[in-house]
C-alpha cells in the first residue's frame, strides 16, 4: 500500500489524467481521482493521488506544494484518514404534538 496525498486547489477544468501525468514526475502513480458534486459532476477543486512509496509521495509533496497549476495555487500534503459522518441535520426532537 502506498501513500495517499491530497491536493487542494485544483483548477476545475483539471483532469484524471492530468494530477496523475503532474505527479508521475516525482515517482510511480498507483492512483489520481478528482472529487466531483454528486448531483452536478462539476469537479469540487481537489483530488487525491496514491503514490506507489512513501517516499515517492514525501518528494512530491515538497516538490509540488505551494506550486501553480492553472493559475491558482496548489496544497499539497498527506490525506488524513476520512472522519465518520454523523446522520446529517434533521431536527433533533421531532417535536411538536399538542398539550
């Protein structure tokens, strides 16, 4: 397993294939997928890429953060592991009811 880096700041037109070919620079690319809105498909402006070594993921990280892509500017760093979601909002009680 390898490590998995986030990357913020993607401008929106960015592709796959394009994060992946950016990284490919700095070592084996295991995976790069882009984050869309699952109602619209428009990409949400980052991504995240699994690099084949840790190392291979550390030089990229410090060789591409802080860089431009696009026009705007890229952070770059290792992914932390995804929070657990709660339900959502709701209203707590479903109150209401008559006295």
């Amino acid at each position: 397993m390898g490590a998995k880096i986030y990357v913020g700041g993607l401008p929106y037109s960015t592709t796959e294939q394009q994060l992946s070919d950016l990284f490919a620079a700095h070592g084996s690319v295991a995976s790069a997928r882009i984050i869309t809105d699952k109602f619209t498909g428009q990409s949400r402006g980052f991504g995240f890429v699994e690099m084949s070594s840790d190392a291979e993921a550390q030089a990229a990280v410090a060789a591409l953060n802080g860089t431009q892509l696009g026009g705007r500017t890229l952070t770059v760093n290792e992914a932390r592991p995804q929070e657990p979601r709660s339900g959502g909002g709701g209203r707590g009680g479903f109150g209401g009811g008559r006295g």
